[in-house]
C-alpha cells in the first residue's frame, strides 16, 4: 500500500497491490449509477462519458468499477481506454444460472471484453443467484482457464458469503477479490467473511459504504423521506430500515458527524475510511453520477487521517444501538429480507432452472423422485431424493461437481457446504425446502473434522435444528470426507 510521508498534501488516492499483477486505487470509481441515469432510456454519450471518467482518472482516481447490467457503463469505458487513457477495469459478469460451459463461459467473458474494446480485463468479477445450482463452480474453473489464457487478468467474486467463498478457494479456484456491501451500517463483511480473506489471503472491495448517499451531512437531522425515486437510495433505505429504522440511522449518522467534526473532514470520509481501516478491506466503490459533482477533492480527505481509539469508541456507542443485518454478505439477494432496489426478489428467484430433473414413480401415483445424473444413480437403483405425500427422503449425499469430481478435496468443512446446497436443490425440486429438515445423518472419515462440518451444518441449519447424527466411519471413498442425508416433512404454507 502506498504511504504519503507525515504533512505532505495527498494529491493522489492511496494505490495496494491485489496481486503480483494487479494493483488498484483504494478508491475505486464505481459506475452503478450509469443503469439508474439510463433507465428510462436516456442514453448517456460514450464520448461525454468518457469525457467524465478521464476528468477521474486525471484527479488520481483511475481504477473503474462496472458489470455487465450497469446500462453501458463497459462501452463508456471502453471509449475512455481508446483515448490511451492508463486505467485499472474492474467489471462482473452475472449470467443467468444454467449449464456453465467452456463456450458459455467464453462467450460472456468476450461480451466483457468486447464491449470494453479489450484484449483482457484485469479484473473480471462473478457473481451467482442461486449456489443450489451448482454451475458456479463449473463458471469459475472455466474463468480460471481463461485467465490462463491471458483474456482475464485477475478473477474475483461479488456477494459471495463466507462459506462459498471458501468453497470456492478449497476447490482450487485462483481469487484475489470479493466485493460485498460494507458501511457503518451493514458490518456483516467484518465477521466469517473477513476471517476467510484472512486465511486465504484475499482481499474485499467494499459497495455501499456511503448508503446510497445516506451517511453524508445532507441527511443529518433532516425528517425520514416519504418518497424515493432512485434506485441507489431505494434499496439502502431498506439497509437502515432493516438496521433499525430512521432514529437509529440518525444515532449512526451523528456519531459519524461528531469524528468528522474533529478531523475536520466530512461524515462521508468518517463512513469510508471506517470501512478501509478493516484489514481484509483492499478498497471501496465510491459511486459516481456521470456529469454531476465529482467530489475527489473530499474523497483525496480518506487518505490525510485516521480513526483513533476514541472515534471508534464514539462509533461503537451507536452501533449498539443498531441491529444486525440477517445472514451473511449476498443473503439479501438470495433469501427474504431482500434487501435491493426492487425488494422482493421471489419471483426472480423461482424461475431459476432446476440442476436436477423431477420424475413422477412409475406406478406409484402421487409421489415423485429427483435425479441428479449421476451414472451411479443407474448402476446402484436409487435416486436423490424422493417424495411421498408430504415427506421426503434424500440419499446420502457427497460433494461431487459433475459425473464423478471430487469438490474440495480433503476440504471437509467446503463439501458440507457444497452437500447442502445439493440437499436444498433437491428438496427446491420436490416442493419442499431446507426450512423443511427434520432430520440430517452426517458420515465422517475422520474425527478431526467434527468442528468444521458442524460449524458449516450448523450455518444453515442453526435456526431450524432438526434431528442430528453424526458418525464417524472407516474411510469414505475417494477424495470425499463427508456424506449427509435428510428427511423433510413439507408443511402447508400459513
């Protein structure tokens, strides 16, 4: 990480490396709100974007954030990087869950690089709806070859949680990065998550740090809005909602004011440089509103102090009067309280594709029978899961991608992970849901990994604690170190 001697003007924004190849601005330029700017389709000028962008890149801030769904934040850029302009890309490709592969996967990173006018991205990052579809490893291994190849610099994820994330790195998969939401009101990032960067060392790139333009000065005081029209405020009020409400956000937001007071910076930089001083923090996305106040002259302000003992002491005061936001970094995309733009995202979700394929038994009417395609599935006479009446019984489980591949090996605490996902696809399949387990039978090789497939059991089941037992046997086969089956009673819907 760069330093600026004690007293001399920062006139750039601090730069750290992610990896031996790729360094970055801590302060990253994120181009979410290009999408907002153009959502009644008002496009915005390639050229006068990149005339904004390059009037960034030239106050010291050229490391860009962008996605393939920010409107035509990729072609702006794209346009400022002919211009010869020097800047880091950051951008994320989120496909629609289904087959991930070599030709799918190829064809959505060329998208990337030929909408950037590229030849490689330094850093391409992924991100996935639903792990119970279970391609996201396979779009993963596929980016590694192609970074590999040379058309991706770098590989990182986006709203990935701490169990997935680790997945990910046990089965081999080469990430530097994770981008999550981080802020003085949304700390989930500063708990498992940052232990897995630790161990691994990867690094988070922090979104949302600013709430929307929520933790600045503008809001202090000011009376709880009765109407929100864009996006970016839409979804962080339901952050603070979800946070504890109005009062509580104002509680934040004056702690936050009175250490700006002191440094005699702003309430943002206070928001900002809390998230950055968090040690698996590499950078923040500050958002940009293309031909608006580009505010990098505040934004040079992160670099010129630091909090103290007794600034976090005053911020810690207000966080105790917060309340945790549910689950871990991501849920808010995957499971209710939804916490986005457009809020209830079920119906999204209930059109994602099966990984699985649902049959009625033959003879039997009524009941129902999952398989996954595994060519075991006909060499032994089972299936993954079956249903009757209200119940339903899955099979020993292990952690295998594809026909036969071993996932994590050796890793046991990632395959229960892995295994869970392919239990709650199962079910998902049947009609039924994780929520449902009365009952899960846990096999183990080996009796040291007791704690760490608990504790990944325990992560998705630690609410709903159905019958447990778990064995230790001889030897699984293979790579796989753990096996799980369940029982599911499906209850009718109140």
């Amino acid at each position: 990480m760069s330093q600026q001697p004690k007293g001399t003007p920062v006139t750039q924004p601090d730069s750290i490396a992610l990896s031996k190849d790729l360094t970055i601005r801590r302060a990253l330029v994120g181009l979410w709100q290009v999408a907002d700017i153009e959502k009644d389709g008002d496009i915005i000028d390639p050229e006068l974007g990149a005339d904004h962008l390059q009037a960034y890149a030239e106050a010291g801030f050229d490391t860009f954030d962008m996605a393939d769904h920010y409107g035509t934040a990729e072609i702006i850029t794209g346009a400022l990087l002919k211009r010869g302009v020097d800047a880091k890309v950051c951008t994320k490709w989120c496909p629609v869950p289904g087959p991930m592969t070599a030709d799918v996967v190829r064809a959505g990173v060329k998208d990337r690089l030929d909408r950037l006018g590229v030849e490689r991205v330094d850093l391409l990052q992924f991100h996935w709806w639903s792990f119970e579809h279970p391609a996201w490893l396979d779009a993963l291994h596929e980016m590694a070859k192609l970074r590999e190849e040379g058309l991706i610099g770098e590989i990182g994820l986006t709203n990935f949680d701490a169990a997935h994330l680790h997945l990910a790195l046990a089965d081999g998969i080469p990430i530097v990065s994770n981008q999550v939401p981080f802020s003085l009101l949304d700390r989930r990032a500063a708990g498992p998550l940052s232990a897995v960067c630790a161990k691994w060392g990867v690094k988070l790139l922090g979104y949302g740090t600013l709430q929307g333009g929520f933790l600045s000065e503008k809001w202090l005081g000011q009376p709880e809005p009765a109407e929100i029209t864009d996006w970016s405020k839409m979804k962080y009020k339901r952050f603070i909602d979800t946070a504890g409400g109005w009062d509580v956000y104002q509680t934040v937001l004056q702690a936050a004011a009175d250490v700006a007071a002191k440094h005699g910076v702003s309430v943002s930089n206070v928001a900002t440089r809390w998230v950055l001083e968090n040690d698996a923090v590499a950078g923040v996305i500050i958002g940009a509103r293309l031909g608006e106040a580009r505010h990098t002259a505040d934004n040079l302000k992160l670099f010129r102090f630091s909090l103290d003992a007794e600034d976090h002491a005053r911020l810690n005061a207000a966080f105790d009067m917060t309340k945790p936001l549910p689950g871990d970094c991501g849920d808010e995309y995957r499971k209710p309280p939804f916490l986005t733009a457009s809020g209830d995202l079920s119906h999204h979700l209930d059109t994602m594709p099966l990984a699985v394929t649902v049959e009625d038994v033959p003879g039997r009417p009524g009941e129902q029978r999952v398989l996954s395609g595994s060519e075991w599935e006909d060499i032994a006479g089972y299936c993954r899961a079956h249903r009757i009446g209200d119940r339903i019984l899955v099979s020993g489980t292990t952690a295998t991608a594809g026909l036969n591949r071993a996932v994590a090996p050796q890793d046991a605490g990632a395959q229960t992970t892995f295994i869970l996902d392919k239990i709650g696809a199962a079910l998902t399949a049947l009609g039924g849901t994780l929520e449902d387990v009365v009952r899960t039978r846990v096999y183990l090789s080996d009796a040291d990994d007791v704690l760490a497939v608990s504790r990944a059991h325990g992560r998705v089941f630690g609410a709903i604690k159905p019958a447990n037992t778990l064995f230790q046997i001889g030897q699984l086969i293979g790579d796989y170190t753990v096996e799980i089956e369940a029982e599911a009673i499906v209850r009718p819907q109140i």
